[in-house]
C-alpha cells in the first residue's frame, strides 16, 4: 500500500493516516485513527478481516515474513474450495486475507463481518443500503456461509463478505473497528432514504467538526456502523489536505 495522506485534529485529539492502492477519489482506502494517549484496543469477534487480491500469495506470504510480519495461515487451498489464500495479523491485531487473483484494478477487495442472521443481513444490506448480492456459498462441512454484497462486480471492486456461522446469533464487537465510510451525493435525502426503508440514523446528517465534511452515520442490525460522507465535500477534502509524495 501506499500512504496517501495523513492529518491531525489537535482539538479533538485525535490523528488520521489514509492508505490503499490507489488514489482515494476512485479506490478503496483503509482510514488509521489514533486517539490521543489510548496504546490498545479490543478487537473483538465480529470483525473477521480485510482482504486483498494478489497474483501470487505464496510469494507474497514470504515477502511478509521476510519484512518481520506475521503469517497466521500458510498459503493453500481454501477449506472446502479451491481458491488460494493466507492470513497475516498486522501490529494491532487485524486479520488480512491475501486471496489469488489475476491483477485486478482494486487489489483492496473485501471487508468480513460476521453476522447472526444472513438473510436479515443480505436483505438489509440490498433494500436499505442499495447494494447487490453478488453471490453466496455454504460449506455446510465447517458450518458456516458467506455471502457477497456490493455496488459492482467483485473483480473490479471492494466488497462487503458476511460470514454466518451455524447457530452463533451475537459476537462481541470491541472498540477497535469504527466504521465502513461510502460516498453519497447528498446526506440529507440519504437519510430520508434510509428512515423510509427502515434503517437506523445513529448520527443526523451533518458536517463533521474540525473538518467541515458533511456525513451521516447509520447502524445495520448486527451493530455495525457505516458512514455517508458528502461526495463534493470529500474531494474538496482531498484538494485540501496535503497529499504523500
């Protein structure tokens, strides 16, 4: 990844750093916060990983390892399918899939969260949060599906993966996972979108102080947090803000 800007909000103590594979007005970034004076987090059950699309996991494990990172699962066929893959931890704890892929525009391709109830979670995923089911798969053999959801295809996109495991109907969520942030052209008709389809408002539509970004924040129901965010606002952010070199 490259580190694609970073900022400081003294007043609210607290610091962002943004990373990803591409420019942040066409590619999905991974947003690092750092709370004045707090050295830990829980990370909790119900976020599972980020993953990322390489052409060759096997060398990719190595290069990990090789940069003093951690491999929690060599690189192999996937249980119950072909798919190859491996997982690294990061620092704090994260989990990483790396899956293989041929070269792809979007090598940031998933969010996992574990859900208590797929079908209630698919249906308000499409009919409130506008996305497609992309496809499901259950491996009945380790008790547990998934199902993928998006705004486009998997092979040129991020998207979200939810996992379901047999009778397991609540995790414990931590504190360490913030939110999913998508973009929207205006956050107050998101808003009334969202109330008429039968979401929940966690945060009004609103600039964000010491920023001035317009968003408004939403919770699914499994608890999960995901945030709208103004799109002129947010590229006016990225005009603003000064980029990495």
């Amino acid at each position: 990844m490259k580190l694609l800007r970073q900022r400081d909000i003294p007043d609210d103590k607290y610091s962002n750093a943004f990373l990803g594979y591409g420019p942040e007005d066409t590619n999905f970034a991974i947003e690092l916060t750092y709370n004045y004076g707090v050295d830990s987090y829980d990370i909790g059950e119900g976020f599972g990983h980020f993953g990322v699309a390489l052409p060759d996991v096997a060398a990719a494990a190595e290069k990990i390892k090789a940069g003093g990172g951690t491999i929690t699962r060599e690189a192999g066929p996937v249980k119950g399918g072909s798919s190859v893959i491996a997982f690294a931890k990061d620092p704090t704890g994260y989990m990483w899939e790396l899956i293989q892929r041929p070269q792809t525009k979007e090598p940031l391709c998933q969010v996992m969260l574990r859900v208590g109830d797929l079908q209630r979670s698919i249906d308000y995923f499409t009919n409130v949060m506008g996305m497609k089911l992309l496809r499901t798969r259950d491996v009945p053999d380790y008790k547990y599906t998934l199902a993928f959801l998006g705004y486009g295809p998997e092979e040129d996109n991020c998207v979200l993966e939810l996992t379901y495991n047999y009778g397991k109907t609540e995790y414990a969520k931590g504190n360490a996972y913030a939110q999913v942030a998508l973009s929207t052209k205006d956050v107050y008709k998101t808003a009334e979108q969202i109330r008429a389809a039968g979401g929940t408002i966690s945060r009004e539509p609103g600039p964000v102080p010491g920023i001035g970004t317009k968003i408004v924040a939403v919770i699914d129901p499994d608890g999960y947090k995901w945030v709208f965010v103004d799109e002129d606002d947010f590229n006016k952010e990225l005009e603003e803000e000064p980029k990495q070199q």
